[in-house]
C-alpha cells in the first residue's frame, strides 16, 4: 500500500506544489544582491533594500545562486546558465541586470512584493505556482533524480525511498514529490549542497533534486551517486509578476532569438555535456 502510493505521488507531482507564500510566511531570509551589466559578469555588492524600480537603469533577476549549473557563485560573481539569459533579457531592455540572490523559498513572495523583477531559477512551472506568478515559454527540460551513497544497494528506485530519511530543498518540486508521501521521513534544508553533505555523513538515506544539479554535486565524489531511474518530466520556465505582459513578451521574445539564432546552444555548451 505505501509502495502504490508512492506510486501515485509521481503521477500527480506535475499538478501540484508546495504553497511558497506559506512556507515563506515561517521566517525572514537574508539576501545578497549582485550588479552586472547586461554584457558582463558582476561583482556581489550587499545592499539593504534591493527594490526594483519601474523606469529604472536596472532589471532584476531574483535567483537562489545554489543550483549549479543554472547559477551559482563563482568568487563574489554570479553565474550560470539561467544568468546567461537573464543578460539577453537585460540587453534588450537596454538595462543592466542586477541579481537578487535568496533563498528558493522566497523568490515569489520578493518577486510578489517588488524586490525583483522576474524570477531565474530553475523554477519549475506548476499549476499552484500558475496562481501566484506568470510563467514565459518555457526554456528548459528536467527530471528529478535521487542521490544515494555508492555502496548503498538499498535504494534503487522511488520505492526504495519508503521507511527511509530523504533529504529535499525547501520549496522545490522534490520537496512536493517527497513529502506527504507515507513512510518517508522528509528532512528539508535551505540549500540543497547541505543535503548531500548530511547524505555524505550518515543523516539522510537519500536526496531529491533535480538532474542538471545532482550531476555537479555528485561530481569527482566517489562516495555518492546518482540513481539511473527516470523521473517525471519538468519544464523549466521564467516567472514574473502576475499581469506584467510587458515584461513577459519581451522574455519570450529574448527566449524565441536565442533558440533561432544559436545563441541557446552556445550558452547551453557552456554550462552542459553537449551530447545531452
């Protein structure tokens, strides 16, 4: 009985989400905020109270700089795929990016009340999340993986997560996948790079997370490894303000040019195999 409806928790994954506003209601999170301009890479700069003013010289990206390869910190610079695109949305708007880094939990809520712009995360699009924000075409494909330690035998698919302790980012769509699940015991961390350190030492049984970031972070580790078994199927997309149509057209047209004019495949060689 666990097992079907672990079962029945992949089938539905695509058509619900944990609710962001209340899991940001919990508590206050710093952010950081970094100024690049919109044809090179920035320098982290603290600021108190990064707000995105319409009319501007900035557009600000909202991200969490903790999910390799799509943004990450690279030295005081924020970089990353979805950076990368965010500089073409940047450049066509003729302003400079400036990157709101917080936790993943939060960019709706910050997104909701002003402190960014749009939302660059690799944020997966759901039919909760289509309430509160307005998705672009989406921009990328993904699947959520399970990284267990090498010489464990015990978890070789899904069900192989019940009567264990998994551990999930906060707020993302593994977090939704994992809990309420029976039988599994959900440990939730802000960043999903602590996950698999508690993985590494013993805490967790396992961790879910998405694919492209699993890979780095198993990467040149030889104690732990990323299962081979087909998740669902989750598109990647941008987020703004609900009613911002504006902003939304010219981050699909940005979307649109890159894939035509292979501008996409060269940011995609940059951050990825390229035989993926």
């Amino acid at each position: 009985m666990k097992k079907n409806k672990l079962l029945k928790a992949l089938a539905v994954i695509g058509a619900s989400v944990l609710t962001i506003g209340m899991l940001a209601g919990c508590g206050s999170v710093a952010s950081e905020s970094t100024e690049t301009p919109a044809a090179t890479e920035g320098t982290a700069e603290q600021t108190e109270t990064p707000v995105a003013e319409e009319g501007g010289q900035y557009i600000v990206m909202g991200t969490n700089a903790e999910f390799e390869p799509f943004e990450y910190r690279d030295g005081d610079n924020i970089v990353g795929f979805d950076v990368e695109i965010a500089k073409a949305i940047a450049a066509k708007t003729g302003k400079e990016l400036k990157i709101e880094d917080m936790s993943f939990d939060t960019l709706i809520v910050g997104l909701n009340n002003e402190q960014m712009d749009f939302i660059a995360a690799g944020m997966s699009v759901t039919e909760e999340r289509k309430t509160q924000v307005d998705f672009s075409e989406p921009y990328f494909k993904s699947k959520q993986m399970i990284i267990v330690k090498a010489d464990d035998d015990s978890i070789t698919s899904a069900e192989g997560l019940v009567g264990k302790k998994v551990g999930v980012q906060l707020g993302t769509t593994g977090d939704l996948f994992v809990s309420g699940t029976d039988g599994v015991e959900v440990v939730q961390f802000d960043k999903a790079p602590l996950a698999v350190m508690d993985l590494k030492n013993g805490k967790v049984d396992a961790v879910v997370i998405d694919a492209e970031p699993a890979k780095k972070l198993v990467e040149g580790q030889s104690d732990i490894k990323v299962l081979d078994v087909p998740f669902i199927e989750e598109e990647y997309a941008i987020a703004v303000k609900k009613g911002d149509a504006e902003l939304l057209s010219t981050i699909n047209e940005v979307i649109k040019e890159l894939k035509e004019n292979g501008e996409y495949d060269k940011i995609y060689g940059q951050f990825f195999d390229s035989a993926e």
